[in-house]
C-alpha cells in the first residue's frame, strides 16, 4: 500500500498530465477551427476528434468550480459518483475506462 505522500504526488501527477494533454488538444482543435473558417473540410476522424476536443472543453467548466473554490476538492469525489461523465477525456485513466 503506497504512504499518503506518495498518492498525494500521483494524483498531482495524475492532474498534470491531464491538463497537459487537454491543452495539447486545444491547440489541434484551435488548428482544426482555422481550416473549417478557411474553407477546409475535416475528415471524419478529424471531426470525431474536433467534437471531442469541444466536448472535453465544455466539461471543463463545471470542473473548474472544484478547483477555485477552497476546500470543494473534497466534493469532488461526490460529484463524480453523481456525474460520471463530468471529467474531461484527458483525465480518465485505464480503469476508468
């Protein structure tokens, strides 16, 4: 069984990647919304992954209320039990899969 420390790092670490990852698929998306206002059209895969990306966005919304008001980490827990779906893709890992 790992010690609290060292849950404490994964999970930041956990966050991290996550939040890198979103960030990287913003910028594809952002690049995807430059071809689609050029006159472009996207690929089916392309769409798929473009939605994606927006949906991933949208859910980071009510995600972020967790993290700005003090203490309401704690509820996060809850909240995800309640919405399952309410984590960003970039966030879920193999077992939540």
């Amino acid at each position: 069984k790992k010690s609290l420390g060292q849950r404490i790092v994964d999970e930041l670490k956990h966050y991290y990647h996550g939040f890198r990852l979103l960030w990287i698929d913003t910028k594809i998306a952002a690049r995807m919304l430059w071809r689609i206002l050029h006159g472009n059209t996207l690929s089916r895969r392309e769409r798929r992954q473009f939605l994606r990306i927006c949906a991933d966005l949208f859910r980071l919304v009510p995600f972020l209320v967790f993290l700005v008001v003090p203490f309401m980490e704690f509820l996060l827990p809850v909240a995800l039990k309640l919405f399952p779906n309410m984590l960003p893709s970039t966030f879920e890992t193999k077992s939540k899969k």
